[in-house]
C-alpha cells in the first residue's frame, strides 16, 4: 500500500478544511450564531498503528455519527465527539449554559444533524475537487465506549485511517471533536492516484 507524502497529506488538509468552511456556514444559518470549524492537523493511521489510535480517546463515552460511501472509495466517515464535547455542541444549539444534558433524543437529533453537517460537507468537498464518484448510505449514530469508533469491517480489512483533528468555536462555547474515514486498501490506494492527479493539474 502506497503512503501519503507531506505534500499530499497537505492537500487533503485543505481540502477536508473547505469542507468544514462550507459547514460552518450552514451551522451558523442553523443556529443563527457564529461558528468557526478548524481542523489543525491530519494524519493517516495505517493498520498497524491502530491500537495507539484506539488509545488516543481515553473518554468513557462517545457519540459517534456514521457515514458509509461506496462508488470509486469504499468506506465509512465518522464524526466522533466525547460526551463532555457533545453536551457543549448541543447546549449551544438549545441555548443552554454548562455541559450536561440529558441523554434524550433531543440530543441525539442535533448530534445526528451536527454530524450529517460536517460529514457530507467534507465528503463531498473531496469528492468535487478530487474528481470522485461517491454513493452514501444512510448515516447513523451511535453511543458508547471507544470501542464504536472503529468498524469491525475495517479491522477485518486492515483499513487505512484518514484523521483530522476539529475544533469548534461557538460563541463563549469550544468543543473538540474528531473526524476520520475508515479506507479500505484499495480505495486507499486510489484516493492517492486521485491527489496526485490534482496536483498535477492544479498546482504545477
């Protein structure tokens, strides 16, 4: 399996940084309230790094929002938020000061909706500027340990993980979360091919 270079990874942190622009500006129409997104570092984590990966949430509790895609990548896309984080985003989104709420459907509709959100922006941010054919599945969501983050599926196929740290700034509220999506080798494989044929016609 091919590594992405400093160069590439660049790239992608640009473009996964327009995605979360784009979703800002549509987070901000929502809640009628200013929002910045930032994503200050990405990396790839390949299969043998993934239990320093696992290690890296050390949180009891995650919401984790779930976007699978097939077409020319195949994979999942997640938007995983501690529950102390999650409580921020939605307490800014009820109008609600601290960072407890209850586990209601409340919460788990503006989760849904943060994350439906920031995902299909950033994918598909990639998929117009890199030229890529994508079909999504229905996105779901989840509650629990660090152990929801990773799909068994990706384990399974010994995936390559692309993550992005994301930070949120709401008013007088600051949340972190973490977007990745989970590749298969192939797909992988062919999201270089298509970063190397972007900068090839755009930037040389």
């Amino acid at each position: 399996m091919n590594i992405l270079n400093p160069l590439q990874i660049e790239i992608l942190k640009e473009i996964i940084n327009i995605g979360v622009g784009k979703s800002a500006d549509v987070l901000n129409t929502m809640i009628q309230t200013h929002i910045t997104l930032e994503v200050p570092e990405v990396k790839i984590i390949q299969f043998s790094e993934y239990q320093d990966f696992v290690d890296y949430f050390e949180d009891e509790n995650y919401a984790v929002i779930t976007l699978p895609f097939n077409g020319d990548l195949t994979g999942f896309s997640k938007l995983i938020l501690s529950s102390d984080h999650a409580a921020k985003l939605v307490n800014a989104f009820i109008g609600r000061s601290g960072t407890s709420i209850d586990m209601d459907s409340l919460r788990i509709d503006i989760l849904s909706e943060i994350g439906n959100v920031i995902i299909n922006a950033v994918m598909g941010t990639l998929s117009n500027m890199l030229n890529i054919n994508l079909d999504y599945i229905v996105p779901s969501y989840e509650q629990g340990s660090r152990n929801i983050i990773i799909p068994e599926e990706m384990i399974k196929n010994e995936s390559t993980i692309l993550f992005a740290k994301t930070h949120f700034k709401i008013e007088e509220f600051e949340a972190r979360g973490n977007f990745a999506i989970f590749f298969r080798v192939k797909s992988f494989n062919t999201l270089i091919e298509k970063i190397q044929i972007y900068y090839e016609k755009n930037l040389l």
